[in-house]
C-alpha cells in the first residue's frame, strides 16, 4: 500500500465515522477492496456512494 493509499483510506475511515458512526472494517469490505470500488473518486465522493449504495443514514 503506497503512502497515498494509506491516506486516502483514513480520510476515508475519518469520514465513515464522523458521518455514519462506522469504520471502514464495519463496511465489511478490506482496504483493497473499498479501493476496487470506490477508489477512483474521492474519499467524500466514495463515502457518500457507499452511504447511498447501503441505504445509511447521517448522524444528526
């Protein structure tokens, strides 16, 4: 994993967590592969397509 890969997957993890009050291993999906899903766009962007694609719902 290169140090961009680390980055990228704590903000997304960050974000999870800020917003849906889960971590990336509550996804159920490994680091490799929320980033064959969802790498390509932005960790906001992946987060809120995951929260979309899953049906979460934002903290209040």
């Amino acid at each position: 994993m290169s140090d961009y890969d680390i980055i990228y997957m704590q903000e997304v993890n960050e974000l999870l967590l800020a917003t849906y009050s889960i971590s990336v291993l509550d996804t159920g999906l490994s680091c490799a592969e929320w980033q064959l899903r969802f790498g390509d766009r932005p960790a906001n962007e992946a987060v809120e397509f995951y929260a979309e694609e899953y049906g979460l719902t934002e903290l209040e």
